[in-house]
C-alpha cells in the first residue's frame, strides 16, 4: 500500500477510489427513487410548516383557539404562537428529512435520555 505523503512527493497525483469507483464495471447508478422522494416528502413538509407560519391567521379562524395555548403561552394570542411553533418545528423536520440528518439528530437528541441507542 502507497502512502499519500509518497505520492505527492514523488509528484504523483493522489486520487481515492471513490473518485473512479465503478460496479460491475458501470459507472455508478442514478439517484434511486427513495431519495428523490424523501427529498420530496421533506420538501413538502417544510412546505405545510410555511404554509402554518404565513397564514396562521386562516387556521386560526378554521380550527379555532387552543385553550392550553391561550393559558400558558400568552395572555393574547397563545393560539397564534402555538400555530407558527407548530410550523417552524414542521419546517425543520421536513428539512432533516430532505437532506438525510433526522436519523442522526434524534440520536443525538434522545441518546442522553436512551443510553443504549449507539
């Protein structure tokens, strides 16, 4: 085995495998459809979340106040707060689940709760 210090010193370019790396012979595959559409799922719930912070107002009047939320959020306007923290909390979920990190955020999340989850 080469080591890289050897290959720049002797003025060779070092390359990993991963750069050439081929399967059976091919090139390696497309995207499968399970990322494109967990980039889409998440998408689209970041999507609901703006959708919850931009017209809170509207699901307000549809849904109706939230007595917990009036009580201990606010003196005015608990529901409000309640509504656009439910989308922002929407909002990073669904951007976890686009880019592949809700897995390892739970984790990190919940491992001092759950010590055995490594």
């Amino acid at each position: 085995m080469v080591r890289a210090s050897r290959l720049h010193r002797e003025g060779r370019r070092f390359e990993s495998y991963s750069v050439h790396q081929k399967i059976n012979n091919k090139l390696i595959d497309p995207p499968k459809p399970m990322f494109i559409f967990r980039i889409l799922l998440g998408l689209g719930i970041a999507a609901i979340g703006v959708w919850m912070v931009l017209k809170t107002e509207s699901i307000l009047r549809n849904f109706g106040a939230n007595r917990w939320a009036e009580e201990h959020l606010s003196s005015d306007g608990g529901s409000r707060i309640f509504y656009k923290g439910i989308g922002v909390i929407l909002i990073i979920i669904g951007f976890a689940i686009a880019t592949d990190i809700m897995q390892p955020l739970l984790f990190g999340l919940l491992s001092p709760i759950f010590g055995g989850l490594r």
